[in-house]
C-alpha cells in the first residue's frame, strides 16, 4: 500500500508560480507510474501530468503544456509538479496519483493522495 501527501498547493496571483509536492510513503514508488490531476468545482477530475516510472517518458494535458513540468526523485520517494505562468481557470484541488500503467487515464491509478488547493486569483 502506498500513502500519498501532497503539499505546496495555495493562493497565487495569475502569472505566478507553484511547486507541488507528493510524498510517498508505505512503499517505494520506483515501479509505479505517477501522476497529477485536479479537479474544480462542479468539473469531473481531469488529468494534469503523468511520468512513467523511470522519468523518461511524460505526458502532459495540453491545457497546460509549456506552462508545467513534472519530476520525481525516487530516492525520495517523491514527485514534484512545476506550475508557471498561472492562471485563474487553473484554480481547483491538485491530486497526486500512483499506478502500474504510464497512462493519462483517472482510472488507471490505485493511489491517490487527498489533494492540495491551488487558488489563483485575476
């Protein structure tokens, strides 16, 4: 079983900047596929970033490709999310998932932490 902890998440003015970070524990993510999605209010959660378990492939949702890049050190059993250039329609709670399979797929992923506000304002 693997535990997640997201953190860094809070309130930025449009054009700022956030790192996210989920921390495992429980059990090494070095063989899972790690991802990050959010989900808005009233909206389905949707997928964010993905990268596969050795950080040599990575998917990104194209509403926010060029604005984010997400990283994982696996001797710390961590993956990080970079935010740039933010904007107020990226407000929503950020999740941080685990999985077997590399893909950009919500349902794919066994683990999920419980999830970090990000609230850009205008």
């Amino acid at each position: 079983q693997v535990q997640l902890v997201e953190s860094g998440g809070g309130l930025v003015q449009a054009g700022g900047s956030l790192r996210l970070s989920c921390a495992a524990s429980g059990r090494t993510i070095r063989s899972y596929a790690m991802g990050w999605f959010r989900q808005a209010p009233g909206k389905e959660r949707e997928f964010v970033a993905s990268i596969s378990w050795s950080g040599g492939n990575i998917y990104y949702a194209d509403s926010m490709k060029g604005r984010i890049a997400i990283s994982r050190d696996n001797a710390k059993n961590t993956v990080y999310l970079q935010m740039n250039s933010l904007k107020p329609e990226d407000t929503a709670v950020y999740y941080c998932a685990g999985g077997v399979r590399f893909t950009i797929e919500t349902r794919e992923y066994a683990y999920w932490g419980q999830g970090t506000q990000v609230t850009v304002s205008a």
